[in-house]
C-alpha cells in the first residue's frame, strides 16, 4: 500500500478551511484527518502515523489515537495487526447505507422545517450559501464545506439537539464518493438548482415537495456509483 508523510503535507494543509476549533483537541484533530480522507489529501492506502501526526497537531500522541479510533469506528480507517493505520477504501455498500440513513434523516428535517417554517436568520444563512455555492463551482473542497452548510442550516433550525452530529457520523462514506464526484461526474450546477428547489419548497410551507425534492438530490449520486467505482477501482470496493 501507498504511504506518504502527513507531516509532510502540513503547509498544503493549513491552507484548508477553518472549519475545525480547536485543533489540538480530539474534536479537532478527528475533524481535520476526517476532512483530509474525505477530500482524498488522504488516500485509500495511505499509512497514518500517529508520531507524525501528534507533529503535525502539535500535541501528544493520545488524542490523535482517540481521533483515529472515531475514525475507524466510522469506517475510514482500518488498523492492520503489526502494520499500522491505513486509510480505508471506499465502499459501496458503506456508502448506500449512510445515503439510506442519511435520506430518512433529512427527509424528516426538510419536511419539520416546511411545517414550522424556516426562520429569518435560518433563510439569510441558505441564501447566503447558495451564493457561496455559485462562486466555488469550480473548487470542489470549498464547495462540498458550502454543501455541508446548506443541509445543517436547515438542520440546526429544526431545534433538535446533536441532530447534525448524528449525520455527519453517518455519512462519511457517502461523502467521500460525493468529493470523487465533483465537479466532473456531477454537474455542481445541477446540484445547487436542487438546492434551490429544496429552499424553495420549504419557504412555501410544503412538506411534500420538500420531501421529493431532498429525495432527488440525494439520489442524484446513485446516477454516477458505478462510473466511478470503474474509473477508481484502486479507491473504491465494489461490494454492493
């Protein structure tokens, strides 16, 4: 298996996002590895050393293990007995489970939020966010941060506590394929329209297109799996 130095890697790296407080802590630290393997700077393959990255965090070797142990609970690291971690391969299967959970969930909040309605700092945030979207359709990275925010805005809003916390555990996989996708396989242009429509369905107050509409966009992926798992076999297990 292919291993490169995380270490190495750390001016590249700090230029990413600051999405993630904290970031000598567990939290932070789990939120950023994370973020690498989804964003393939981690590849499938690719050792993980837990020296190299307390260098890189500027911390002990503890929440670094801690933060690779969430993430082999999430299934994006596999622990090999007397080799290391590495990170995983995609899997298919993985994936379409975490699309599954992931459809009711949201299914369930953007029908919640039609109901109750959406409120005025909730909207500012959408809107704000699909301008953002429209401005980095060519940088997948920025883009799948916008996407993220889009879908907890309307999470957050609903008042139910942890319930994007319970999301993001769920989704790992379905997002690493997402990443693959962008912006070739997936137009991002097709997926901000459904954005769109999901927005505007719950500014009208109706439950029943919202559904529809979030239950197009997140199959929108199912379109493009296989092409991908043919064109990565190297990054993808086909376990379907």
């Amino acid at each position: 298996m292919p291993s490169s130095s995380p270490a190495g890697h750390n001016r590249q790296r700090a230029s990413g996002p600051a999405a993630f407080p904290g970031s000598s802590t567990v939290r932070g630290i789990h939120g950023r590895i994370r973020h690498d393997i989804v964003t393939l700077k981690f590849r499938p393959g690719e050792r993980l050393s837990e020296n190299e990255l307390s260098l890189r965090f500027g911390t002990s070797r503890a929440p670094v293990r801690e933060a690779l142990i969430r993430l082999v609970e999430e299934g994006l690291i596999e622990v090999l007995p007397q080799r290391g971690s590495f990170v995983s391969r995609i899997s298919l299967a993985a994936m379409e489970r975490a699309r599954f959970v992931r459809e009711a969930l949201e299914v369930a909040i953007v029908r919640r939020t039609a109901e109750q309605g959406l409120s005025k700092t909730a909207q500012e945030k959408a809107h704000a966010i699909l301008a953002d979207q429209e401005k980095v359709q060519g940088e997948p990275e920025h883009f799948t941060l916008a996407d993220d925010a889009f879908h907890r805005a309307l999470a957050d809003d609903i008042g139910i506590a942890q319930i994007w916390a319970v999301l993001e555990r769920e989704k790992s996989q379905f997002d690493r394929v997402r990443f693959l996708s962008l912006p070739s396989a997936t137009p991002v242009a097709v997926l901000i329209d459904q954005h769109r429509a999901i927005l505007d369905a719950i500014l009208r107050r109706d439950p029943g297109a919202a559904e529809v509409a979030m239950r197009v966009h997140l199959s929108e992926i199912l379109k493009i799996v296989e092409k991908l798992a043919a064109e990565h076999p190297d990054l993808i297990v086909k376990d379907l």
